[in-house]
C-alpha cells in the first residue's frame, strides 16, 4: 500500500485490509514522503502491519519497494484510499489455487464518492469492468482500457518479478504492467462478487497527473500492439480523432498502418495520413488486424457485431481500442 498523505481514508484502508477473513498476512505500507499526520495517527498495535519509507520518489519506487519487501509468496495491491470487504483476500487466494492457469487475478468493485453519487459514465465504466470475469474477455478488452482495477489485483511474487515490477513509463504504470503481463502470455481472471469499495475523489493520482490521460493511453496501446503484433499490418475502423491519434502513435512505434476503415459514404474513397479510407462493406479476412478505434458510445458494440456476422474474430481478426 503505497501512502502519499493519506488524509482521512487511510485508516480506513488499512483496518479493511487487517480485518480480512484470511489473517496470515503482513500489510507492507510504503510512505511515499508523506507531508500529513495520516501515518503517524495510525493504530500500530498490530504486528502485521509494516511501514518503511520510499527511498526513491513516486508510485513506482513506492510499488517496487513493497515488493522487495514481501516476505510472502503472494502480493496484493491495495490503495490508501480504498475499502476491502473482508473476503477479499481470502476469496482470491482460493480462486488463484483452484484456477493455476490464471496469473493475475482481480475483483469486481463498487465505485464510490462520499460527496454525491456516480455519474452515469461512472456507472457505465463500473459495469464495463465488473463484466469482465475470465481470461478471453480480459485479454480481448486490454486494450480497451485496463480491464484489471490496480488497487484490486494480487498475483504471485514469482510472477511479479519475472515482469521486472513496476516500471516509469510515460503512461499508468498500473496499465503498463498489465500490457507486458499480456505480451508475455499472463492470464488475467476474477472471482465472482465485489471484493473492493473503489474510493473516487478530487485529488485521486488518476485525476492529477497527465500519464493518466487519453493521449497517454494511446501511447500505451501502440507500443505494446506494435510489440505483440510485429509481422501484422493494421487497419483501424474509424477515421475520426481517435483513428488519427492511433494510427499516429502506431507510426511513432514504427507499426504498419495499412488503411482506414469507414461506413460514412462521404468519407470512403478519401483519404486520411495519405492512407486510403476503405468501405466497410468491402471486408474481407486477411492477416491484417482490424484495430476498432470508434469512441461513440455503442458504436464498437456495433462494430463488433457486424464483424462477427462476416466471422471475424475477436481477438484473432480484430481487437477493439476504443
């Protein structure tokens, strides 16, 4: 549990995680040069509690730092601003044992604020996650947005070394590890149940800091497809912003953009980065990996469906980006 002034939630998070079913742990908290009275009006009394200072600066020194720390073969994230419900540790261990094919597991979550209630795109986001349970759904939204809520995951140390920890890229460093997980083969599940109170408010690191923004997860997703997929061309379905800021951050990681994908007749035969726009109608199976970049709300599930009507596959023939 990485600490940066952890005000009046911290704890909260940390009797949440000390008042869990399963009680053989140590929670590692990491003080990420804290300025508040957060930590030092902790309750301490109990020995499973550990604290040590960030020798570096920043989430990730803070997150690597915990990890060199763990004394046990299994880590869970958990943030200072979050609740865990008592069966979440519990209820993820038994589910990594049972499912050794799984690598990463996470939990379904309710996303909260104490000031008002969630929007509707909250509750749209809430939901898009909570629906992504086994692998094959995971691995087909990863680049998406992440499909793994960070302050939810546990994996195995073993594993979370074989990835090197956390890294300092110019994107989430949560998303980041996820993405290389994915490269490498790591499969991703979850349970079925809420397991966390996911906390939203106004000073969240996610609402503070520019890796965290659209561009920056673009950023992600083509470096990590052009390193996936490296003898495949791309097609990206939609001509529009989000197709223009994709296709531009496949170049910058020297991927092949082979055209653009479009049903709009005024926009077919035109063309786009001097690539041609391509009418949908006119599709058919190759090699080339059609990347779906549509951002309307219920476009992609459109999208999707006329594809799968002409047997294109998710995940194989297409990957949905947006």
């Amino acid at each position: 549990m990485p600490v940066y002034n952890g005000g009046d939630y911290l704890q909260s998070a940390v009797n949440s995680i000390l008042a869990q079913s399963y009680r053989n742990i140590e929670l590692i908290l990491i003080d990420d040069h804290s300025n508040d009275a957060a930590i030092k009006r902790l309750d301490k009394t109990d020995e499973r509690l550990s604290i040590f200072k960030n020798q570096g600066q920043g989430i990730v020194d803070a997150l690597n730092l915990g990890i060199n720390r763990a004394g046990f073969s299994f880590i869970a994230r958990m943030d200072a601003d979050d609740i865990a419900l008592p069966l979440r540790i519990e209820t993820q261990i038994n589910y990594l044992l049972k499912n050794p094919g799984i690598h990463i597991c996470a939990t379904q979550v309710d996303i909260f604020r104490d000031d008002h209630h969630l929007g509707g795109g909250y509750k749209y986001y809430q939901d898009w996650i909570n629906q992504l349970t086994d692998s094959e759904s995971i691995a087909n939204s990863i680049f998406i947005e992440s499909p793994i809520p960070h302050p939810t995951a546990m994996l195995k140390k073993s594993d979370l070394l074989e990835l090197s920890g956390y890294a300092d890229s110019p994107w989430p460093e949560d998303y980041d590890l996820w993405l290389r997980a994915y490269c490498k083969g790591f499969k991703f599940g979850k349970p079925d149940g809420i397991l966390l109170r996911w906390r939203d408010h106004d000073n969240r690191l996610s609402r503070q800091s520019t890796r965290y923004d659209k561009k920056s997860f673009f950023k992600a997703k083509a470096f990590y497809l052009c390193r996936k997929y490296t003898k495949r061309n791309f097609r990206i379905w939609g001509s529009g912003p989000t197709g223009v800021l994709l296709h531009d951050e496949i170049i910058n990681n020297n991927g092949s953009v082979k055209d653009f994908i479009d049903i709009a007749p005024n926009r077919i035969g035109r063309t786009k980065r001097d690539k041609v726009i391509t009418d949908a109608y006119q599709l058919q199976k190759t090699d080339d990996l059609i990347l779906i970049a549509v951002s309307a709300r219920g476009a992609r599930q459109e999208i999707m469906g006329f594809l799968d009507q002409h047997e294109f596959l998710e995940g194989k023939n297409y990957l949905c980006l947006a």
